[in-house]
C-alpha cells in the first residue's frame, strides 16, 4: 500500500537550503523494505511482523562500507524547517552522548582512546570549552549520571569488561578522582563490545545491556539439564548458557553498587542503545539482530522492554520464525514466547542509540517521539541505514512507524563509500538534537524554526 | 572505483545451516572465506588479506581472536563465530596448504627498517615465531591491508599484538607506507 503526500518546502542542507519539493510517502508491505536509494526526508514506512521473508529469500552479502573524509559539497538532507550543523568536530570515535543536569555535553569516544569528552555548549548552540573528562577506558561507551536527577554524585560507564564510576558534580569538566570498578564480570568478545548504561528513575536499579557472544549462538555448551530450573532467577525465560553465552544477549540489572546481577531480558541479540522512557520508566533498546540470513531477514528492532521478557534470540526472531543455526538443538519450548518487538527496522540498518524528544523545539506533536541513529549496514547487497530516523509515539506507545529524518552520508563518490555513520542522539535542553558520527568525529545539531517552514511555503506558492 | 561485495554468502550460509554437522560442513564454511578473500586466494579489495598460504598457526590465532574480541572487526567476528571450535585448527590449515597467489605488486626498494621486522617475520618475511605467537607472512601481501593493520597497530585499533603495537607506534605514517611497499613487492 503506498499513499503519497505531496508537500511544497525547502530541503535545508547542512551547506545551502535549496527549494525543492519534497515527497512524502508511506510504505509498508514489501515496499517498506529497501536501501538507501529509496531513502527521502519524510518518507514514513511500516514493517509487521508478517512482512519478513524467509531465509534465504534475498540474497546475503558482505558488504562493508568504506569511511571517506567529509566531501567539500557534502550535503545532508532533512524535512522541512530543519536545519543540520557542526556541534562539534575532531572527536575521533565519537559514540554515545549524554547531557548533564546542568546543559554538559558528555560524549564517549570508545575507539583509539576510551575517553568521555565534556562539551559545554554556548547559548547560541556552539561549544564553548572543551574537556577530558577521562581517558584510558578501554572501549568506553555507555554513560549514566548518578543519582537520577538534578544532583549527580557519580558517572557511571560501560566499557569493555567492566562498569566503572567516578566522582561527579555538576560543573565538573575532568573528573576529581579515579574510576571506581563497579561491576567487573561483563563477558567481552564475539564483537558485540557496548555496553550502554542507565538507571531506574528512582536510582534503585541500575541497567547493563550486554549483546550476545556470537552471531547466533553457534557454540554453547550442552544444555543445562533441567531448563525450568535454568530459567528461575537470576536468569530468566529464554537465557542461554555456556562460557560463551551466559549473561549475554541481555539486558541485565544490578543495584547501582554493581552487586544483586540479574536478568532483566533475554533473547535481545544486541542491545546496543538502552534508554529509559521519561514518565513512564520503561526501558527502551535498540537492538541489532542476527546476520547472514538474506538482505531483508530479518529486521532490526526498537523495543520496550518487559521484565523477564524473551524476545527470541537465538532460537527465534520477530516472534515465532524459528532460526536453526544454534548449538544444541531447537527449543520447540520456546515457540511462541518470543515478543514481537514494538517497531520493526529495515534489516542490517545497525539501529545503535536512541533518545526520546522532551519536547521544546520541534513541531509540538512530535513531542515524545524516539529518534534512532542508524549506523548502517553491511550484510547486505546495497547499504541500507546510515540515517537518524524519527519513531512516532503516542500516549507513550510506538506506532510502529518510522519515518526518514536525517540522511545522505552515502555513496558521495561511488556505492562503497559513506562519510557518516550515526550512532547515538540525544536532545539538548533546548531541544535541539545532536547526533554522533564515530566515521568522521563529528557531533551535528539538528536545530527547528517554524518561521523556516512558513519562508518556505511561502516560495514554494511564487514558484506555483 | 566499483563497489566490492561479496555476493556468494548466501549458498554457502544455507548449505552450512542445514548441514552443519556433515563431514563436509568445513568446505561450506571455507566456500564462505572465498567468496571474499578471493576464489583465487586473492580478492580484488585489496584491503582484505591473503590468506591462501598463510601460516596456519597465525590463522588459527586470527580465527581465535576475532571470536573472543581479541581482533576487532564487524564482519570478521561474525563469521569466526560461524566455525565450530572443533574446526578451527583443521580449516586454517586447509587455508595454509593451499599456494600463495602472485599479485601484481611491483618491487620496491627496501627500507632500512625492514631489518626489525626479519627477527620475528622471518630472514624472507614469509611467516616466522614470535615470543608473541605466530608471525604472519608478510612478503606478498597487499600493500593497503598491510598499510591499514601497521596504521591500526601504531593507534590502538588493532590490540591483538603488543610488540606490533610499539613498533609501529615508534614509525611515521610515510615510513609505514614504505614498508608496506616494499612488502608487497616481494
């Protein structure tokens, strides 16, 4: 089904606005499957769990994507009054990014040097100084201030292994004393390294999503012989096991002293973004799923999150498709108890962060909106991802839409190369939102102006 | 410059999905290696390696490393998680007994620094023993994927080897690039 929206507007560009009409359509069905080349600001698609094709069904490639400097003409695309700019440049590995109570940039640069940067923006939106907080944590990614609230006492931070905390007061640019090990029995390897962090708002339990140890649970040890008992606490329905799988493919809980580990959720292959909603409390990822099953199989995810919830992986994916591939057998067990996620992304799109808009500058009824960054893929024929994409909420529930808002860091100089790959989001105070690009370093802020919108139509109407 | 991709996963993926445990399964995973690295033992992305003739020792700890995290890479660590443990030693030594294909590399002139690198890589640089680990053969190799794992060594975004993580630390980019040449040309 495909409905088409015509609406006349100024494509505002990272360089030049331009007037120029934009088509906003909807696409579900098959038609909401594709690769970047069907990708346009407004463009708004819907994937149902009934929309997966089998295995096999496209075809599976390596695809990998090659990081090219930012061209001279680089363009970024985006909807109507929007307008994309520079934050911040030259942050080497930028990753995960967290506002302070009092306006702070924190953003985590989890590869060569592990650090957490502080950027104290200006009122005009510009970075006014710049710290280290902290450098040398190996693969240093998710951040979470501590206690929930105005006053923070500690940072906490995910890196490879470990949570780790350090003293933290608002106003602090360099952290006052060492890194604290919190928690140090995080599993590492299989290349699922983030490890994102954050708290109940009432500061009682502290989140740690830990993706899984391998693709889809090729090697586990044989099955623990009594599964029921397996799955009481502090696992839970779905756990895997083994030294390789054990806590993994999980959102895990501690209290915020690193001890009481439990399972909060199993089967979630990569959690790479955890986010607690504002208002309701409910945890939030955004989760990577398994490769090598075709470029449209199966889908990436964003989720609410339930306690002791199973959402398939390895045995399953988006609900009851059973996957063959893991060690030890099926879990006909497990049939239809894997939660069909809240909303269903292009597979291979690499969803990493997610942020929820608390309202102030864009449009008014996107206010509670998630914006995810897609870091694009490479399992698949043609890239796909490499976008921020706004996921309409209403009374706090997904749509289970997802709608292009941020694009064009691809192919500037041929299919292979991209010069951006999105990782996290995160709004400002005032509402604006910055996103993180770990290819060329970069922190862009999204800014919004109604006054830009209405210039625009007004163009638009002299041109008719 | 055309786009690289690897096409061929699909057949191979499903042939290994609903085979896994015959006799033959490794061919599948291997099949699966080439469709990248090169149905020759060369593949036209010059910044993946060769792999057809490697030593089989060095392959096996690459193999190893990338499952446990040890070697970072996206692609790699998903496909090293594809082969049963049980396989590794076998599938890198059917990798190393296979011949080293000739590239067109043309010869150029060696670096003084090369002399650093013969004690651990061999007096001809085709593979040696480190107090490490296994040493890969290096005469032969692609000039960019040499390059690039020099450039990821010397920043930290290769941790798989402390030694190489000094030496090329110690080295300016120029310098590293040499070496790199005059590698590929051998």
């Amino acid at each position: 089904m495909k409905t088409r929206i015509l609406l006349s507007a100024s494509a505002l560009a990272l360089v030049a606005g331009t007037a120029a009409s934009i088509a906003m359509d909807y696409r579900g069905g098959n038609s909401a499957f594709g690769d970047w080349h069907g990708d346009t600001p407004g463009l708004m698609r819907k994937i149902e769990a009934g929309d997966v094709a089998k295995p096999g069904a496209t075809p599976s490639a390596a695809n990998r994507s090659k990081v090219v400097p930012r061209p001279a003409d680089a363009q970024i695309k985006t909807m109507p009054g929007f307008t994309v700019s520079d934050f911040a440049t030259g942050l080497e590995g930028a990753r995960v990014i967290r506002i302070a109570p009092n306006g702070d940039v924190f953003v985590s640069q989890s590869m060569p040097s592990g650090s957490v940067t502080v950027l104290r923006p200006s009122k005009d939106g510009k970075v006014e100084s710049k710290e280290t907080f902290v450098t040398g944590l190996t693969r240093a990614y998710g951040i979470a201030f501590y206690p929930p609230g105005p006053n923070p006492k500690y940072v906490y931070i995910g890196m490879e292994g470990k949570v780790v905390r350090l003293p933290y007061k608002n106003g602090d640019m360099k952290a006052t004393g060492p890194a604290e090990d919190i928690v140090t029995d995080l599993k590492i390897g299989g290349g699922h390294w983030t490890r994102d962090v954050s708290f109940t708002p009432d500061g009682k339990l502290m989140y740690v999503a830990v993706g899984s140890g391998s693709n889809i649970a090729e090697e586990m040890s044989p099955r623990p012989a009594d599964l029921k008992a397996w799955e009481k606490a502090p696992h839970s329905l779905g756990s895997t096991w083994g030294a390789k799988e054990e806590w993994r493919a999980n959102v895990l809980t501690y209290t915020p002293d690193g001890k009481n580990k439990q399972v909060y959720a199993a089967g979630i292959r990569n959690c790479s973004g955890l986010t607690v909603q504002p208002g309701t409390g409910t945890v939030f990822c955004a989760t990577n799923e398994r490769d090598l099953l075709g470029d449209n199989t199966p889908p990436d995810y964003v989720t609410s999150v339930k306690k002791g919830g199973y959402y398939g992986w390895p045995w399953y994916y988006i609900g009851a498709n059973e996957d063959t591939r893991p060690d030890g057998g099926a879990r006909p067990d497990l049939k239809g108890k894997a939660i069909v996620p809240d909303v269903l992304l292009q597979p291979h799109s690499a969803p990493l962060g997610l942020s929820f808009n608390p309202g102030g500058m864009f449009p008014a009824e996107w206010k509670g909106d998630a914006f995810v960054a897609m870091h694009g893929s490479w399992n698949r024929s043609l890239h796909t991802g490499y976008k921020i994409v706004r996921l309409p909420f209403k009374n706090n529930k997904a749509t289970g839409e997802y709608q292009d808002f941020v694009l064009g860091f691809t192919a500037p100089s041929g299919e292979e190369n991209v010069w951006g790959r999105p990782v996290d989001t995160q709004f400002m105070h005032d509402g604006s939102l910055l996103f993180s690009d770990d290819a060329n370093g970069v922190i862009y802020r999204v800014t919004y102006s109604k006054d830009k919108v209405a210039a625009a139509e007004d163009t638009g109407a002299k041109k008719n | 410059m055309r786009p690289f991709i690897c096409a061929a996963l699909a057949l191979a993926v499903v042939g290994f999905a609903a085979d896994a445990r015959a006799a033959d399964a490794l061919d599948g995973t291997l099949a699966t290696c080439w469709s990248c690295h090169g149905v020759e033992g060369a593949s036209n992305d010059h910044t993946l390696p060769i792999l057809w003739g490697q030593k089989a020792k060095y392959i096996e700890k690459q193999i190893r490393d990338f499952r446990e995290g040890d070697r970072e890479d996206q692609i790699m660590s998903s496909m090293a998680s594809s082969i049963k443990k049980d396989d590794i030693s076998r599938a890198a030594s059917l990798i190393a007994a296979k011949a080293w294909p000739k590239t067109q590399a043309v010869a150029a002139a060696a670096p003084d620094s090369i002399e650093a690198c013969k004690g651990c890589h061999g007096s001809d640089l085709t593979g040696g023993e480190s107090p490490e680990g296994p040493a890969p053969r290096l005469a032969g190799q692609f000039a960019e994927y040499l390059t690039a794992q020099m450039e990821a060594f010397a920043h930290g975004d290769r941790r798989n080897q402390k030694t190489m993580q000094a030496m090329m630390k110690s080295l300016k980019p120029d310098e590293r690039a040499g070496l790199a040449a005059y590698l590929a040309g051998l």
